[in-house]
C-alpha cells in the first residue's frame, strides 16, 4: 500500500521550481494571422512556459522530448507551430497518438478551434466509434490525424491508412501509455513511418528505464524540461482526511464536498465497481453527479464530460481513466475517494485541478487499520 504521507512530501509545493512569468506574447510572435486570430479569440495571450521553450525549434522542423506538468499548455505546444508550417506553404502529414479517448477528442477539438478559417483538416480514431464511417474518413484530406494507438492500427491493419503517407510523429501523454502497455503498438506505428522526418515526444512524467526507447524512437532530440516531471503543480493544497473504523466514509465525503467552495469536483475510485456505486448514492443524497470508467461507451462518457463541463453535473466520479487527457476548466477540487496504487497516478489526479495557473485542491481519503 502506498504511504499517503510520502505522497504529499514527494509532490509538496517544497519540490517546486519558482513560479514561471509568461514573457512570450502571441501577438508579437511571426505566426499566420489567421492562426493569431484564433489565438486571440481562445483567450490565449502570452505562451505557457512549455510553449515558449518548443514553440521555435518545432517551427525550424526539430525533433524534441518534452515533459512538463499536467495542464501547462503541452497540447498548444505541438500544434501551434505545426499549424503555422502549414499555413506557410510546407506540406506534410502528422499522426498525434494518444493513450485514451477522452484525450483523443480533446486534442481534436483543441486542433479544430486553432485551425478555424484555415482551411486545414483533421479526423480522430478512437474505439467506440462506427469503423466503417472511420474508414471513409480516411479516404478524405487529412492534415492531422489524432488516436489511440489500438484503433489506428485497426486501421493500418484493414488498408485504411497508410503509415508511409505520414512526416510527423506525435507521441502525447508518452509516460501514460507505456503504463497501458501500448508500447509494442507504438514501436509499430513509428516503425510504418518510413518517410518520418520529425518526431515529438511529450510527457509528465520521466522515467530512466524508458531511456533507451526514447533514444530509439526520437533520434537528436532538443530536450526540455519546464517543470519536474514528477511533482504535483504547486497551485494545488494538498490535504489528507483520516476515516475512523467507526465513521461512515460516504458521509464524510458528501459533508465534505457540499461545502460552497467545491464548485467543480472529480473524485477518484480505484474500480469500476466503487465509481457506480458512489455514484448512485451521490445522485441519491442530493449530488449531482456522473460517472466515466472503461466499460462505458464512449458516447456515455462523452455525454458525462459535457455535462460535468457545463456545470449541470457538480461532481464526475471516475477511476484513473480519467486522471490523464481530460481538461476541463477551473476543476476547483479533486477526491481521492480511494489511494491510487502509484505515486504516478497520484500526481496525474491532482493534475486535474489548479491547471492553468488557478488554484486547485486535493482530498485523499486515510483509512485507519
């Protein structure tokens, strides 16, 4: 069982770097007008710490391994810059693999609203979804093509999509699909790539044992580092709640988040089995709530996410499927209903909360022996 103390020492604002002050503003930059547009209607005004250290050398073409916290702004790192290429005339094709659906989607929607008016084009693969009309998809201009790793080799295996017809490589979330046992999946797509001339690597996390990997899939990278994979974001409080033999858990977690500063609340449950039940009872004692884990379709978790997004939803219990690739805005409080079994997990569920420079707050339930 992992000590729930070690866990707020490890990733304590102790562990943090001095705050980052954005010093890098879109409009100054030389990127397409139409992509500053864009920008500017999204609210994005000065670059992220991650996208101030990549945006240049992905503009130049360079391959890169980059980890950074959850929620600094990774997934703008990326497609800026590629969109802007486009914009400029070059021509290439660029495959984005992620771990999970919601992410998938995510990645899209964030591609679609920075290349509005442009002309540009993208489709997403994800399971749950109809193959056939995936098929026809690919049979159209795509500019980006974003999924999860076993739907796109669906794909290569039925004749849909060409592998050869793709420049750009795209790894995101890298750290959370080796933890999904994707890594063969990866070694393949990277391998069909015969004409790959750039390769981009991102992650929250870093390992050691995942050095000689990364060596082989991404050749003279530019390294960045613009927080310490590994550590909590430090606009999260961190806080422990203790569960006597003798108090009723479920209790305290409904006193708990009815408390008016829990506005927008994800809690955390290890099994599918614990995520329905808390959410049944949640919705019976008043709480609006959802529920995401693996054996929902995909429509129904799209449609608990929405609603969760929306605010109709105060709470959206999930397990760790959803600790990754989700980003909703101004998440005021995460609840570790259940212990993650690693501090990896852990780190990547209070990643939900405090994103974007707000502040953010984490619970994990102690249970006495």
């Amino acid at each position: 069982m992992i000590d729930p103390y070690k866990l707020i020492k490890a990733n304590g604002k102790a562990n943090e770097a001095p705050a980052h002050k954005p010093v890098m503003a879109y409009r100054d930059l030389k990127l397409h007008n139409q992509l500053k547009a864009n920008l500017a209607e999204k609210g994005y005004t000065m670059a992220t710490e991650i996208q101030e250290a990549s945006i240049q050398p992905l503009l130049e073409g360079r391959n890169m391994v980059a980890v950074a916290n959850t929620g600094t702004g990774k997934t703008g790192a990326f497609l800026i810059p590629l969109i802007d290429r486009l914009l400029s005339g070059q021509k290439f094709n660029t495959l984005i693999v992620v771990p999970t659906r919601e992410l998938a989607i995510q990645v899209e929607q964030e591609f679609r609203s920075l290349a509005h008016g442009t002309g540009l084009y993208s489709s997403c693969f994800i399971g749950g979804t109809n193959v056939g009309k995936d098929i026809s998809k690919l049979k159209r201009r795509n500019d980006f093509i974003i999924g999860t790793p076993g739907r796109l080799l669906d794909m290569v295996n039925r004749g849909a999509l060409n592998l050869r017809s793709l420049e750009v490589l795209i790894l995101d979330e890298f750290d959370r699909m080796l933890d999904m046992g994707f890594v063969h999946d990866i070694k393949r797509l990277a391998a069909g790539m015969n004409n790959r001339r750039q390769t981009l690597l991102f992650s929250a996390t870093t390992d050691p044992a995942q050095k000689a990997l990364i060596a082989e899939l991404v050749h003279n990278p530019v390294n960045i580092q613009a927080k310490a994979g590994g550590s909590a974001s430090s606009h999260v409080e961190q806080h422990l709640i203790h569960v006597g033999e003798a108090e009723d858990k479920f209790e305290l977690l409904v006193n708990l988040i009815s408390g008016e500063a829990f506005e927008k609340v994800i809690v955390f449950a290890e099994t599918k089995r614990m995520v329905d039940k808390l959410s049944k009872k949640l919705n019976k004692s008043g709480v609006a709530a959802g529920h995401i884990h693996g054996d929902k379709s995909q429509n129904y978790r799209n449609k608990a996410i929405s609603q969760f997004r929306k605010g109709t939803t105060k709470v959206l219990v999930a397990t760790d499927v959803a600790a990754r690739g989700i980003d909703i805005d101004r998440v005021s409080h995460v609840v570790n209903y259940q212990l993650p079994l690693t501090e990896d997990s852990y780190v990547h569920r209070i990643g939900r909360t405090g994103r974007a420079g707000n502040r953010g707050s984490a619970y994990t339930f102690v249970e006495s022996n």
